[in-house]
C-alpha cells in the first residue's frame, strides 16, 4: 500500500479529506472522531445515519459494514476495525449550544459519567464538533445545516432496549486502536476529534492506495 496522505487533527478540531474510489482511511486515536463523508462530486449527496442503519437492519457498523448515503449508495466500506467498543450512530455530536447548557439538562443526563471523569460542570470546551465540522467543511460550499449527523467513532454508548436512554460505556480505545475504511466513490470525508468535555485527544489519520 502506497500512502497519499497523513495528518494528525488535534484535539476540538476538524479536518476534511479527499479519498478516492478504492483508497483506504486509516483513523487511530484513543478518543471520539466525529466522522461526516460526502460524494466528492455532488455534495448534496451525504451520510445519512438512518439508511445506514435501516438498510443493513442494526445500529452499530464494524468490518463488513458499509455507510450509506440520503440517496441509498453506498459510500464507504469498513474493512478492520481493532475498537473493542461498538461506533454510536445514535448520540449525534456536540456544539456550542451543548456546552452552553452543562449546568442544565445536559448536565443531569450526562453528569453522573463527567464527574468519574472528574469534570465539573463550569469546566467545559466553548465550542464543539459540529463548528468544528462546519468550518473544515466550508471551503467545500458545505453550509452548515448540511453537515449531518456523524458516525462517532469509539465512542460506544449503552443504549437501554425499554426506555431508549443513553449512556457512556467508558469504553476507552487502547493505543494503536483503528479503523480502516475503504471509499466505494470519490469521497470527501470531514472529522473532528472529539472534544469529549475536556478529555479528547488528537486523532492520526493516514490514507492509503494500492
């Protein structure tokens, strides 16, 4: 494999991607990467979270899945995935309208896991992955509202089968943990390494060709 590019995407960052039909991307990293991806020559056509869920019939994607666009194309294929965890298609991301609000609901529902991690509720990022996603992606005439919900990446929620509630697993990827994803079309790809309240990390990125 021939490597075109690699890039490290701080942490509370963004970053866009050209990955062309057939190429591989590789993301490692030890926290959240909100990841977005887009038909590289009509940008209207984007990742749609319920055709990718409802079309292979689950709502966690490992090796063998795909990720299926608004338009029901396939855009991307996993081929590894070394994450213990399971990928949330469910929470969304953060912002800074999130943020603003961590005293008040967010904060009761999310509380209990911030505090183990020794957050407190004043102590938190002024802006989050979907200004981070939405700046990376503006160069592409991208607009804002249109970035949509992302797949995020080691991040694996527990989700309770009778009320539908939410909750963080705390499962931590190790070092060296990745996931490689191989394009089914010219692809442009938008991630933003995860803030997580204060305890994202950078994220590396490598896209290879054969």
């Amino acid at each position: 494999m021939v490597v075109v590019r690699e890039a490290v995407i701080r942490k509370n960052t963004g970053m866009t991607f050209v990955v062309k039909k057939s190429q591989v991307m590789r993301i490692t990293g030890q926290s959240t990467a909100d990841f977005v991806v887009f038909n590289l020559n009509d940008v209207r056509e984007r990742f749609d979270q319920a055709r990718t869920k409802v079309d292979q019939g689950k709502i966690y994607v490992s090796t063998g899945d795909v990720l299926i666009s608004k338009f029901n194309s396939v855009m991307m294929t996993i081929v590894k995935d070394t994450y213990q965890g399971t990928h949330d298609m469910e929470k969304g991301m953060c912002s800074t309208s999130f943020y603003r609000k961590w005293g008040d609901k967010i904060f009761k529902i999310y509380g209990g896991t911030w505090k183990k991690l020794g957050r407190k509720r004043g102590a938190a990022p002024k802006h989050g992955c979907w200004e981070n996603l939405a700046k990376a992606l503006k160069p592409w005439k991208v607009r804002k509202e249109d970035v949509p919900s992302p797949l995020n990446i080691f991040q694996t929620m527990v989700i309770n089968a009778k009320t539908g509630s939410m909750r963080y697993a705390m499962t931590r990827p190790k070092p060296g943990t990745h996931i490689d994803l191989r394009a089914e079309m010219d692809c442009l790809v938008g991630i933003s390494a995860c803030p997580e309240g204060g305890r994202g990390k950078p994220l590396k990125v490598v896209i290879y060709k054969k």
